[in-house]
C-alpha cells in the first residue's frame, strides 16, 4: 500500500475504526416577509356600499341569499341602474351591444357586481367572465360548435352523459344563481338569447325517473356528478330525492354535487338553511354507507374569495363537507403564474382543493377569452411546488368531439404555428385522435394566415392527424 492510497483510509484507533466526515452544507430559507403572505388577505367589511344601488344595503340584507338571488342583474337597463355614476356613457354602449350579441344569457349577482373594479371596467377579471362587451368580441374558431364536447352525442337519456367507464354525468336542471359567458353548457343552460335557442333540460319526473333507470341498469357506473345548470338552483327535496336515489344503487360509490354557488353566491350557504341541511344530511347518509358525497366547485380568481367565502367555507368544512374546485384558464382573468399561484394558494387556505384547471373549452362568443395549450403547461410548471401537490390542480384538455379530460402537456402532437394539437383517450375511444385548437389571435403571422383562408382548414387538421399518427405510442 503507498502513501498515496493510505491516507485515504478511516484512521484506527482500538478497537472500532471511526469515519471522519465533514459537516453537512444546511441550507436555510431567509425569513419570509409576513407582507407577501398575500393569499390570507380576505376582503371584508361592507365592500358593495361603494355600489351606489346597495349604499344603504346593511350586511344582514347582503348576506341574504333571497335577496341576492331578486336583486340579480339580468338586463342592461338594471345594470345602469344599479352602478349609476360608477360606468361611463361609453362603457354602457359597450355592453348594450355585448348583451346583444352574446349568445348566454346574463345573470349577475349583487356580491359579483361588488367585487368588479369599477375604475376600470373593461380590464377587470370578474367583469370578463360575466359582462359581455361588443369591443371585445372575437369571430369564432372555424372549428367551433355550440356543444364542442358532445355531451348530447354521449347521452343515452336526455341530460344524462356516459363518456367514461365508470362515470356518468347527470345534468339536472339547465339554471344557474349566475351565467358565466365563458360556459361550455351554453347550449342548453340559461334563456333564450337573441342568438341561440336553448336545449331544454327541465327538472321533470319523467326524465329523472330515465336517468335513474339508466344508472341503475350499468353495474359499470360507481361515480356520478350532479350538475346541469348548477346544484345550487336544486330544491332541499330535489337534493334529498337524487342523493338518496343514487345512495341506495349498491353500484353507486362516489357522487358529487356541482355549484359554481360558492364563488359567486357564498350568502345561500350562510343563510339557507333548508338548502344546506339537505345538502348535510346526503353527505351524512353517504359516510354511513362508506359512500364519499361532495362539492365540486368553481373558483377562477383569487378576487372571488372574501371572508363572507370563508364564513361559508368554514360551515362546509364544521359539517364535514369535502369541497373542491375547477377552474377554468381565461384570458385576461388567471393566465399567469403569478394569479393562478395566488388562487391556488388562497383556495387551499379556506379549505377548498385546487383540482383542476381546463383549458377554455371551444364556446361561442368569448373567443377573447380562450387561451393556448401551451399557455397552460407553462403556467403549470411554474406552480407545481408551490404548495402541496394535493393542493396543486392538474391543468386538462377536455377534448373537443367527447375525447373527454386530458392532461394538457400529453399531445401526441402540437403545432404552435396553427395551434392544433392532437390527444387520444384510450378508456373513451382507444382508435380516435381528437384536436384541441388555440385561438387563431394569438397564432404566428403564419398561422393566422392559413386559418385566414378556408380551403386550408381540412389540411390543416389532416397535417396535424398524420404528425400523431406517425409519432410512437
């Protein structure tokens, strides 16, 4: 043995041989700001007195969800009335002809209404999801269609969708406390508009009674999601009539119930008691059956949440009562990292888990506010970390033509330059290939040229599908 290699060798002394080795490196964080803590900052205090139509509104009336739901904006001359001063001439004449043109109805709550920046209207975020303007209106993707999912393709009773082996979804009812522009149901959710007729999805008996019989007739099915419309427009009998329907189906093991009500209506939850109880007693009646009831819900923007949000989700969470939520990426609202780790942050601080974010769905009229895939996966990869990753969403493509959610980032195939990309959904159709499109607005000079002209479109597509094709499974 040389010098050289022994004095790398433990050095012996007695009995036992003792390895010297150096102090690990610790690397401590520097302490944290309590300033940028920003996600525990809650709105509170009586915030809609700056409405001039709720200056005199005290909070015990706010906090009514019956007076919230009568005192709901639905048309441009109750709109002008109820913010008066705060709107400008112009702004006015831009949503006369929003609302005309806009192929969802419009329904608006008083809480909404309080949370909008009304300095500056048009580039407020809770404004671009409810308040259509003319200015802002985008022609349509070539591609689009009124039900881009076809979930009506997928409906073997009216209302009821059987996409997925095991899971079904039971539109109830086609109303909602508000009508979001950006939603994918606006084919039937919602009245009439100038545009559009509606599908009509009515809570009759006869067609209840079909959907029942049909979940009961497929062993298959153990996970239902309640929707429509929205789970919060559901009677206390209408709750208690499905929950104990599907409960007492010995295939049926999970259901969840579908509101965008907590984010945009969190008052019914502090102030209906009959709705809530029902609601509690489903959920109660599950856990004894081993049986998981819950909420899925619809948060888009960390200025949603207040603390009237958190009195209502602390009574969910006192009950027992899972709540999660489903985003949806938007345009000028969430579609950067900063905004969308703030929501992700502040939801999980009320009790709510972040659980999805969609990419925009291909709807009518809010081209303006879709956003691109690849959009998606960057914001994604920014905020994964950032807190628990059971509190971290996982951001979907629910393919166009019933490919049913994919995880944005697993294309077979994109094309940034004409903003297709392609998906395949094994446990829904293992042959097909389906093509998410990214609106042409935000597509390179090229891009904009080839969808600019028709007779490109099918190659378009066709370049797409081959490129899938050829890449190995």
């Amino acid at each position: 043995m040389t010098a050289a290699t022994s004095k790398h060798l433990p050095t012996i002394s007695g009995e036992s041989a003792k390895v010297r080795t150096s102090e690990p490196v610790r690397r401590v964080k520097p302490p944290v700001d309590p300033a940028s803590l920003v996600h525990r900052d809650l709105l509170g205090g009586d915030f809609w007195r700056k409405i001039p139509a709720y200056r005199d509104i005290d909070e015990a009336t706010f906090l009514d969800y019956r007076w919230q739901m009568k005192n709901s904006v639905t048309k441009v001359a109750k709109l002008i009335a109820t913010v008066q001063e705060l709107a400008s001439d112009d702004f006015i004449e831009d949503i006369r002809e929003g609302f005309h043109r806009a192929p969802m109805a419009v329904r608006v709550s008083p809480y909404m209404l309080s949370l909008i920046d009304w300095s500056d209207p048009h580039g407020d975020p809770i404004r671009r999801q409810f308040i259509p303007t003319g200015s802002e209106l985008l022609p349509d993707h070539p591609k689009l269609d009124l039900d881009s999912l076809h979930e009506q393709e997928d409906a073997p009773v009216p209302g009821l969708t059987h996409r997925y082996p095991d899971k079904a979804l039971f539109l109830a009812l086609d109303t909602c406390p508000v009508y979001c522009r950006f939603c994918t149901r606006s084919y039937a959710v919602g009245l009439d508009t100038d545009e559009y007729e509606k599908v009509s999805l009515k809570p009759t008996n006869d067609r209840w009674e079909a959907a029942f019989e049909y979940i009961a007739s497929r062993p298959e099915l153990e996970d239902i999601v309640i929707s429509g419309g929205d789970a919060y427009s559901l009677r206390p009998d209408h709750i208690r009539t499905i929950g104990e329907r599907l409960l007492a189906m010995p295939n049926i093991r999970r259901m969840r119930f579908a509101s965008k009500g907590p984010a945009v209506m969190p008052q019914k939850i502090l102030s209906d008691a009959p709705w809530l109880d029902a609601l509690t007693q489903i959920v109660d009646k599950g856990r004894e059956l081993h049986k998981e009831v819950c909420v899925h819900t619809h948060f888009n923007h960390p200025n949603e949440i207040t603390e009237i949000t958190q009195r209502a989700m602390n009574e969910l969470f006192s009950r027992g009562i899972t709540v999660r939520n489903q985003s949806v990426l938007q345009r000028g609202v969430n579609d950067s990292a900063e905004t969308m780790g703030l929501l992700v942050k502040r939801l999980s601080h009320i009790n709510v888990r972040p659980y999805y974010v969609y990419v925009h769905d291909l709807v009518r009229g809010v081209e303006n506010l879709r956003t691109t895939v690849q959009c998606a996966t960057e914001i994604e990869k920014q905020i994964r970390g950032l807190t628990a990753g059971f509190n971290t969403p996982v951001f979907v493509v629910d393919a166009p033509g019933g490919g049913g959610k994919r995880d944005a980032h697993s294309y077979e195939w994109y094309d940034r330059v004409t903003g297709v990309s392609v998906y395949r959904s094994p446990n829904v159709d293992a042959d097909a290939l389906y093509c998410y499109f990214d609106p042409i607005d935000r597509l390179p000079p090229e891009g904009r040229a080839r969808w600019a002209d028709p007779a490109q479109h099918q190659a378009i597509i066709d370049e797409a599908l081959d490129n899938a094709r050829e890449r190995p499974a």
